[in-house]
C-alpha cells in the first residue's frame, strides 16, 4: 500500500510517499480502505517531533490520526462491525490516517449513518469530537456566554454549531477572513488582532462564564481578564499555561457511543462540519501545507477512491473484494457476530449436464445467463431464462432452487435481512461510454467482449470472465459488450 507520512522528525521535507506492506488487524482493530482522512494542526506537531513524549510514531508512519472508509476485515475481538461497512475512527497508535489502508481502533470507531458523507465523518474524531468533549467539561448552562478563541478552524467551527445548540451565546475570536464563517454558525464574531479584549468586552461587558482557548499564549493570557471564574477555561493549544491559572486542558472521550452520537446529529442536520478543501490523496503534501500556514478555515481532508481490482477468469482461488466475494464457482459471505444478512455470489463457466448449483432457505435470488440450453427450477417448477434478461424470485426458508447450463450462469443470493441486491445488464457499443452512479458496492461482471472501467482518474481493462470489484462511486464503462452489474449493500 502507499502511505503518505515520514521517517523522521522534522519539517515539510521529511513527508513523503512511501510504499509499505498492507497491515493486519490485530485484536480490537479494523482494517479499513480510506476514502476520506483529516488533517489537523496536530499532526505536524507529532511530524515535527513536539508531542514525542506523548504521542507513540513507529517510523515510518503515515500522517494524521482519523479516516473514515470501508471496513476489509476485523481484528479478534470486535463485535458490532464488519467487512463492507462505511466507518469512522481515530487510528491505531503508532499508525496514521493517510495512507491506502488505515488501521482503525474499533473502541474509537462508528460507523457511517446514511446522509452523512465520508469527507463529514473523518472531522468527527479529533475536530467534532473535541468540540463536544469540551463542552461536556465545561458544564455551561443555556444563556451563559462562551469566548472561543481561534474560532474559523476546524475545532473552533464545531464549538461554534454545538454551543448554539446547548442554548449557549458563543463569542468567537478570529480573524476578519472568516468572520462571514463565523458568523454563518450562530456565533457572534471578534476580531482577532491588537485591542481584541476591549471589543469583547464592548459586546459582553459582564465577562464571559467560559473560554474555550484554540490559539494559545499570548491570547489565552487575555482572555483570562475576561473570564469570571478561571476554572472553565479550557486549551488546547497551551494546557500546561491554563492549569497554572486555575484551567485545564480536554478530557477527550474517543469512543463508539461519542462518536456515533455525533455522527446522529450531523446525519440529522444538526451540525455540519466545515470542510474548507478536499485534496486527492496524491496531493496530500498540499493538504498539509494548507493546515501549515495556520490560516486554513474549518477542516481540510484528503480523499481516495477505492481502488478498482479486476479478478481474471485464470484466477481460480476466492479473489477478495470490498464485501468478501470474488470468482470461485460459489462465495458465500455469512453472518458475523451482529448481523442478521448472508450473501453468496456465483459467477462461473459450466459444463452441459447436470445442475450447476442448489441453493436452499434464501429470500431472493437474482440470475443472468449467457447462452442457451439454461433451467432454472424453483420448487420443482421449471423456469425460462432469456440470454442477458435478470430473473429474480423470492422465496422463503423453505424454497429450494437448482441452475444449470452449458456455458456461463452469474447469480446473487440473499438471506432473509438487511443485504440489498440488485442487478442491470449494460450493453455497450465501442465508442459510446456509459456513466453509472453506484449507490452501493459493485461487481461489474463482463459477460461477453472487451470493457474498459474507469472512476476517480483510475482505468481498468477487464474481458470475458472477468470481475472488476468497485466502491460506491460513479464508474463509467466504455467498450464493446455486455456486462451484468452487481449492486450489494447493507441495509
């Protein structure tokens, strides 16, 4: 896999991409493909070497400590998420989010509701999920007034929604740049800069009950003037400075039922994590810089598409995809702690004579056939199937059915649950692309000619017999032939 991060303390010039071996979960971890990691001031502290007594770096490692994407396999132990899952997290230590395949702490992790993009859920982890710890710890109570300082970045931002939320009057220090920002979430804006007390001070002449400090001395210094009871103020960039006035830093509270709480509310439109820029994980020297400066508004993510994998018809072991099917004469996904759903997907070249496959206790199965001489027999009754025309039944955990033919059968079983199954043939004309929007997991399995794929810039050739394996995103097809797409999700 490729990673981006570095080798050695230091500055910008120490980062790079580097090619490591895929990691392994181990117990209580996740393996997961990234789609979406942030980037935090904090990680060029650890890059830097400024956190070295805290934070644990086994060179070299990939920078940032949240992603979000979908699960590939589970460590010993974890209950409660499974291959194929969107997720969110914070990293394993001694590991990092921008990297190909990311290992996540499963106690650190939730997975992504519906609605909620991938980009979102990675702010989540350090970003939202300071914001909230923050506020739980300063106990305000609805009316009271909250000084954020450094309020247009990605902790600040987050502040600024879920104090408006608590009822809370927030006063937000930041720049003139992002007082619309500011502004925009509920948040009364103060110009940061000489002479930022007094202008406090003129819109909440009483003080303020709390600060909440982002930025660091000398500012967390005056805004110790401004608060009436040194005990709730909170920072996270200078703590040591605020526990010798009477303060503290964050308690932080990384886990499942934290995060899936806030993932809940973004999903239901309460809270919006602010996300200034996206950058393609090639650009990810870029998406550091841009934290670097120190001026960046809200959240910057890097993002990847998964990768598209072609399993060819010469492979004849089970090839894993995204959900753990792939080319063997029969793959079943089954049940792991937690779900109520199996899978199986079959997709193989057949001998005339004699069924090629039984199938016994499923809801629904899908079959597309390439070639003549098929049967299909539910129950004992006989069923026609028409070259490159879906057939799909539903049964019951009683029903039985048997396909056989001489040249190629592909079909989809699904248990009783919440698997999702669907199926379209696609046929192509050479010269005329055709763009599917995927709203779940794909295998586009190519019945007949030469197709190419392409999504996210990465382009992939597959023939007769051949799987590509693909994540929910648009994919466009061009070519000439005839190909049956697989949509798989969990519902």
């Amino acid at each position: 896999m490729r990673i981006y991060g570095f080798g050695e303390y230091g500055d910008a010039q120490v980062q790079e991409h580097l090619d490591r071996p895929d990691p392994v979960p181990g117990p209580g971890q996740l393996l997961v493909e990234m789609t979406a990691a942030g980037v935090n001031p904090a990680d060029i502290k650890v890059r830097s070497g400024l956190r070295k007594d805290n934070v644990e770096v086994v060179f070299p490692m990939a920078m940032g400590r949240e992603a979000a994407g979908v699960v590939q396999s589970v460590g010993a132990g974890v209950v409660g998420f499974v291959p194929g899952q969107r997720v969110f997290g914070q990293t394993v230590s001694g590991t990092g989010g921008l990297a190909e395949l990311v290992l996540l702490d499963a106690a650190s992790s939730a997975v992504v509701p519906d609605g909620v993009e991938d980009a979102q859920a990675t702010c989540i982890p350090v970003s939202v999920g300071t914001a909230h710890d923050a506020l739980d710890q300063l106990e305000l109570v609805p009316g009271e007034t909250l000084l954020v300082t450094g309020a247009g970045g990605g902790v600040g931002t987050a502040t600024c929604q879920l104090a408006r939320l608590r009822g809370l009057r927030v006063v937000a220090l930041a720049s003139a740049a992002k007082a619309e920002l500011v502004a925009s979430l509920g948040a009364t804006h103060v110009e940061s800069g000489d002479g930022w007390p007094e202008r406090v001070r003129a819109i909440a002449p009483e003080g303020v009950a709390a600060v909440f400090d982002l930025v660091g001395a000398p500012v967390l210094a005056d805004a110790l003037t401004l608060v009436t009871d040194p005990a709730r103020v909170i920072s996270i960039a200078t703590p040591a400075a605020a526990k010798e006035a009477g303060g503290s830093g964050v308690e932080r509270r990384r886990t499942t039922e934290v995060f899936a709480h806030l993932a809940g509310l973004i999903a239901a439109g309460d809270l919006s994590p602010v996300v200034s820029a996206t950058y393609p994980f090639e650009q990810a020297a870029d998406a550091v810089a841009a934290v670097e400066t120190g001026h960046a508004a809200g959240k910057v993510v890097v993002v990847r598409a998964p990768r598209l994998v072609v399993h060819r018809r010469s492979d004849h072991q089970r090839m894993p995809w995204r959900n753990g099917g792939g080319i063997t004469s029969e793959v079943t996904r089954s049940p792991a702690d937690g779900e109520d759903f199996d899978w199986r997907v079959s997709f193989a070249e057949v001998d005339a004579g004699g069924p090629f496959s039984s199938f016994a206790g499923v809801d629904r199965i899908i079959v597309v056939v390439d070639g003549p001489g098929f049967a299909l027999s539910v129950d004992g009754v006989e069923h026609a199937l028409r070259l490159h025309e879906p057939f799909t039944f539903s049964g019951d955990s009683d029903t039985t059915a048997e396909i056989g033919g001489p040249t190629v059968d592909l079909n989809v079983m699904t248990r009783r649950g919440r698997c999702a199954a669907t199926m379209e043939v696609v046929h192509l004309v050479d010269g005329e692309p055709v763009s599917l929007p995927a709203e779940a997991d794909l295998l586009v399995a190519v019945l007949d000619g030469t197709v190419s794929l392409s999504s996210a810039g990465e382009t992939v050739s597959a023939e007769r017999l051949d799987v590509v394996a693909a994540s929910a995103a648009s994919l466009i097809l061009a070519g000439a032939g005839t190909v049956a797409v697989i949509g798989l999700s969990v519902r």
